[in-house]
C-alpha cells in the first residue's frame, strides 16, 4: 500500500511525457493547424472601440489523501475554480469588469436538494474605473488591486504553479479583511516611464475571520480591533514596480505568472500594507477580557495598536534559444506585524520568504517547476495549517495550447515547526476560454 503514491506519480509523469511524444508524433504524420482560442470578445461599435469579453474558466483536480498520515492511498475529485469573468471598455476612458464563480465544489461541500449547506456561487470582482491618461486610473469596487508581493495578485488563468502559493504566505490577512483576497474600496493604478503603481484605500470586512473569544494579553495583540474600538476603519496597500526589461500590461489585476517564451521581462518591486489602530492589546493584566464580555467591555479593557507588513521582490521572465525554451524565476520576501505575538488567517508577525523557478523545455510543451516558501512566526503555535515552517512544491505543467488547455501535476509537501507534516500528490486539468 505505501508504494501506490510512488506508482501513481511515475505513472502520471510517464503519462504527460508520452502525451507529448505521441502528440509530436502526430503532428509530424500530417500537417494540421495547432489547437487555439480565440478570445470571445464583441465589438459593440463598428471602430471597436467599446467592446464585451467574456473569460470562462474550469479547474478539475484529482487530490490524495495526505501521504504522511495515512496508508490507504486515495485520490478525491475537486472542482478547484469554476468561474465567469466579463470584461467591459464602455468608452475609450471608461472600463467595467464582473468576476463570479465558486471555488472547492467536492463530495464534502455538495448541498442538499433543499438547497442548504451547498458550494456557494459569489462575486469575486466588481469594479468600475476612469483612466486619465497612461499614468492615472482612478477606479472603485470590489477589487483585487492588492498592496504587498507581484503574487498577492495571483492570477489562476496563468499560473505556473499548480494553485495559488498555499500556505497563502502572500495572503495574510485573507478572509480577515476581504472577501477571497478582494476589498471593498478605491484604487488607483498607472504608468510612470519604467515604473508600475497601484494604490488602495479599502474599508476592511466586518464579517471575516476572528479570534473568538478575544484571547488578548498585555504581550499578545489579536488582529480586528474595528469590530469594536471606533478606528481601523481604513486600509492602505500598494506595489512600486520598477521594469528593468520590458513591461507588463496594467488593464486587469491579475499579474501573469508565466509568459511560456512570449515576452522578455525582469522586474523589481516594493509593497506594503498599513493598517491603523487594528489590533487589540489588553491595557491590564490584572483585568483581562473575560468570555461574557460585551463589545462595550472589550473596548474599555483594550489599547489599539497598528498592523505594518512589507515585501520585496523580483521577477524574471525570458525565452531561451531559438526553440522555444524559457525560464521563469521568481523570489519574495516578505515581514508581517501585528504586534507582538499577532497573527491572522494567514500570516503571523515574522519574516517569510518564497520563490519560485520554471523551465519550459525547447521543442515541447513540458515545463518542469519547483517553488518553496518558508515562514518565520514570532508565535509558532498559531494559524493551524499556515504554522511556521516550509513547504516545498516540485511540479510539471503540459501545455496542450498554452495557458487555454493545459494539465499539471504537483508534489506538495508541508513542514511545520509544530510537527504537524502533511504531503500530497495532485493533478489538475485547466481550460479557459
């Protein structure tokens, strides 16, 4: 039985070689057109310069059982992403987009035939947004234009790992202060010669994740004083990007993870998020917060304190050869505060680094990738499955028609510093339109 994850790996790295060797194979027998999709997307003037685009994506995975803990291997089905994106240029000036869909539809998330307790369907972006010229868009929504690292803006329709980087060291304060990574807020975005920006001031959620009871102490801050003091209404992210070589497009959020040999870029960037008097702190260990508290009595027992988090990061995207080789390369560091001993959904105070490496091989549609991240908590004995600790990812993606068709499988394995380990296989069958 221990040997089956070993054979189901072989056989599906096996399985994405022959797939294509054969598909060479039959490309050289007789001349066809390469598969391609061609955006759908409609004019709705006759210069087109207002238009309609409609992005439709599908994310079906097979994931095992965790390999660490348990003999009887197993593989469970998971629809990852099922989503709709409408993108609309209403003038030359005036852009409009719609995201919705559901994540994690599996045989534990199914409703029942009353429609209660099922896989909800919600919006993830709605936003509407001015550009004033190349260097000034000034929009409002909910959005995704997100402060800290390049992949706090991960984009599923071009990634080159198998998910977004989970634990979501680049997330920390995801279901805290958001909704799925977006907020309720403004943002402005532009160009500035060689420099990239996007600015935000977003009102955090009142309904996300939080410490229950308030477990705070006079050396221990808890995250979400705004449910209760009178401040930490306001939250101020951003991201100075500065192109080395090449440039990227500003239209959409979502930041390309890998361009497969198309483009040349090498970029450097600095992020932050500030958020003021959002943490708890207990005046006096002598009268701490008891659990029959009311919200009256918290505010009276607490100080508030601000939360600070910082990144640095690079990356480098470039064609090698004259075969269709590429490389992609990636690295972030990354420091949370909030406040001694504080932590969120996803992050704690500390340093964390990331990165990420992938090669795409000339004359084939194979990129192999490895990605590691490791978390340094002041608190190791928080946020459960986004402990302390390092994880590393060793896939390979096959690209059936580039990012439009594509099948991963991945190897994940998670240290954590409380000794909870975890590993897993996983496969995953991506298209989008």
């Amino acid at each position: 039985m221990k040997n089956k994850p070993q054979l189901f790996l072989l056989v599906l790295f096996f399985g994405l070689f022959s797939l294509n060797t054969s598909a060479q194979e039959e490309e050289k027998k007789e001349e066809k057109k390469p598969l391609s999709f061609k955006p759908l997307k409609f004019n709705i003037t006759e210069d087109g310069s207002q238009w309609v685009r409609f992005i439709l994506w599908n994310q079906v995975q097979l994931n095992s059982n965790n390999l660490d803990g348990d003999d009887n291997f197993k593989m469970t089905p998971n629809i990852r992403r099922s989503r709709l994106l409408v993108l609309g240029q209403v003038t030359p000036k005036i852009f409009t987009y719609m995201h919705l869909g559901v994540n994690n539809v599996n045989s534990g998330r199914l409703g029942r035939i009353d429609g209660s307790d099922q896989t909800q369907t919600f919006i993830h972006d709605a936003a509407l947004e001015y550009k004033f010229s190349n260097a000034l868009t000034i929009g409002g929504g909910l959005h995704y234009w997100r402060g800290l690292t390049r992949l706090s803006s991960w984009a599923g329709l071009s990634s080159m790992t198998f998910d977004i980087p989970n634990p979501l060291v680049h997330d920390g304060t995801i279901g805290a202060t958001d909704q799925f990574a977006r907020h309720v807020g403004i943002y402005a975005k532009g160009k500035l010669g060689n420099l990239d920006y996007r600015l935000s001031l977003d009102d955090p959620s009142t309904t996300g994740f939080r410490e229950n009871p308030v477990n705070t102490t006079t050396d221990n801050a808890v995250y979400g004083a705004w449910d209760y003091h009178d401040s930490g209404r306001s939250m101020f992210s951003g991201n100075l990007k500065y192109n080395l070589i090449g440039s990227e497009g500003n239209l959409l959020p979502y930041v390309v993870g890998t361009y497969l040999g198309k483009k040349k870029t090498l970029a450097a960037s600095f992020g932050w998020v500030l958020h003021p008097n959002s943490t708890l702190l207990l005046k006096d260990a002598a009268n701490p917060i008891l659990d029959t508290d009311d919200s009256a009595a918290i505010v009276a027992k607490t100080d508030t304190g601000n939360a600070t988090h910082l990144s640095f990061d690079i990356n480098y995207d470039t064609p090698l050869g004259e075969n269709g080789g590429a490389l992609t390369t990636y690295a972030a560091y990354i420091n949370y505060d909030f406040g001694e001993n504080g932590g969120s959904s996803a992050g704690a105070t500390g340093n964390a680094i990331y990165t990420q490496i992938g090669y795409l091989i000339p004359k084939t549609k194979l990129q192999p990738y490895l990605a590691y991240q490791d978390r340094n908590w002041d608190d190791t004995t928080v946020l459960g499955s986004q402990s302390a600790g390092n994880t590393l990812n060793l896939g390979m993606n096959y690209y059936v028609a580039g990012h439009n068709l594509k099948l991963t499988l991945e190897y994940l394995k998670n240290s954590f510093d409380n000794g909870v380990d975890n590993s897993q296989i996983r496969f995953q069958a991506h298209i989008h339109l």
